[in-house]
C-alpha cells in the first residue's frame, strides 16, 4: 500500500482539483480529505455517506454556581480572558485546566469538547473518508491523524493499492499530521512569488521528515520566467518537477459542474494531469525514495 498526500505551502493553488481527477485516475485506492478546517473535496465527488462518528477532543472549563463563591481569582488569573462575571466563554477558553487547580472551592470542572466529525462516505470513484471540524475548535492534526487512520483501516480491510490524501495548506500542525509516514508528497505551487517562497517552506518539512517530495506547477503559463526559477531551485535541491498544467478556464468549468476535469475535458490539462499520474504510479511501483 502506498500512500500519497498532495500539499501546498498556500492555499488556493488547484490541490483538491487536482486530487480529485486522481480519484478518477487512479484504480484499486481510497481518498482521504485531511483538509480539516477547509475541507472541500467533497464538493467535487458528492459523496454518498455511510458513517458518521463524533470526534472529542480538548477540554472547556465549566464553572458551578452553585459552589462558586465568587471571590474572583479565576477571573485574575486567566490569561486568556476567558472568565468574565464568573461565567466562561467558551471560545476563548484554551483549556489549559489552570482554573480548575487554582479555585478554592473546587467550584470549576473541566469538560470534553465535541470537536467535530469524521464520516466514511461512498463515492462513484471509491471510498472517501474526510471530516468536519467545530466552528473555533482546535486539534485539527488529532482529527487528521484519525481521517488517515481511517482510510488506512479501509485500504487494508479492501487490500486497496493506493491511499490519496487531499493535505491542508501551509506548514503547520496539520501538514506535519498529513505528511509524516506517507509514501511521497506531491507539492502543487504556482508561479508567483508567494507560491514560491511558500513552496520552500513546505520542500523543507518533507525534507524533515524524510518523505520524497514531487512538484507540480499549476498555471505554470501565467509567468513562465517564475516557472524556470521554481524548476532551477527545485534541480539544485535534487527534487523532480513532475508536472506543468497550464492555465486553462475548462478547470474552471469542471468545477462549477461537479466533475472532475479529466472526465470533463480531454484537452491540455486533462493530458497533463493524466501524464502527472504516470509519473507518480511508476514511482510508487518501483517503490523510488528519489
């Protein structure tokens, strides 16, 4: 089983675009959405769900009026400002239970949150497991880390070849849950400069974590110049450009129709996507670290 998570160092570069043409590719695999705080891949393959389970995670400090005495020194000492007349809000509560050691009369508990949910769903290209997190709730990486355990359960339970995994943007604590022990990333950038600058960023974390990275430059047309700077920078560090998708409004146009732009159109990005797909499926047969 190899498992495959396409990243970005920002946002809005065509991963879940991309990934969902993949699920159309690709045979004998399961799809994972750890886009947790964002997740939008079910969008694109109108997913039939099956499961729904509820994920718990952190902690809100509840205070007991009836055993308050109000003498307000959880009030002084929250650091957060989360107490405010004795009362606690809770989406600026951080958890951190300090409260609850220091009241004198035991007047304050902490209580679990319900965090969001993770659901398995059945899509016309194969089993998806993604998630939702609560509005203002944190712990995303705790909900990816389940969204993947999930579909690894599934990949072995069906003996399925491929997990592809739709990964958050950025290079925070739900990247690193998304990427440490994959198979190999595929890094989808665009030729500005911010895409390049965050494109560094995130080369480096799977460089951290020893996981082979792939780029893909999507709208490469729109600056060729930063085009040939990314694929300089990228041949210096040893890492493979393993795809350039022009720009092209039928992407666009998939989208507004729910359908991944492979299976929409045979033109020019769909050939590349295609050829993109190659690439990785032979890497992951030769089992290539490089």
């Amino acid at each position: 089983m190899k498992e495959i998570v396409i990243l970005s160092g920002k946002g809005g570069t065509g991963k879940t675009t991309i990934v969902g043409s993949f699920a159309a590719l690709a045979q004998s695999k399961v799809l994972a959405d750890c886009d947790v705080d964002a997740a939008d891949l079910h969008l694109l393959l109108s997913p039939s769900e099956r499961q729904k389970t509820e994920f718990w995670s952190g902690q809100t400090a509840i205070i007991d009026r009836a055993r308050c005495t109000e003498c307000g020194l959880c009030e002084d000492l929250c650091r957060f400002h989360a107490i405010k007349d004795f009362r606690v809000d809770p989406v600026s509560c951080e958890g951190c239970g300090f409260c609850c050691h220091v009241c004198p009369v035991e007047a304050i508990t902490m209580k679990d949150n319900m965090a969001g949910y993770w659901f398995i769903s059945d899509t016309r290209y194969g089993p998806l497991v993604h998630a939702r997190l609560g509005i203002a709730q944190e712990n995303s990486g705790k909900l990816v880390a389940a969204v993947r355990q999930q579909a690894r359960s599934i990949a072995e339970e069906q003996s399925l070849d491929y997990i592809i995994s739709d990964g958050p943007p950025g290079i925070g604590c739900p990247v690193i849950s998304s990427l440490s022990g994959t198979s190999f990333a595929l890094l989808v950038t665009e030729p500005t400069l911010s895409g390049m600058h965050d494109l560094e960023r995130v080369i480096g974390v799977c460089r951290h974590f020893g996981v082979p990275a792939l780029i893909c430059i999507n709208k490469y047309d729109l600056n060729e110049e930063n085009t040939h700077r990314i694929e300089s920078n990228c041949l210096s560090q040893g890492t493979e450009v393993a795809g350039r998708i022009p720009f092209d409004n039928v992407v666009t146009e998939s989208i507004v129709h729910g359908v991944p732009v492979v299976e929409y159109s045979n033109g020019r990005v769909s050939q590349e996507i295609e050829r993109m797909w190659h690439t990785l499926w032979k890497k992951s047969k030769n089992g290539s670290k490089r």
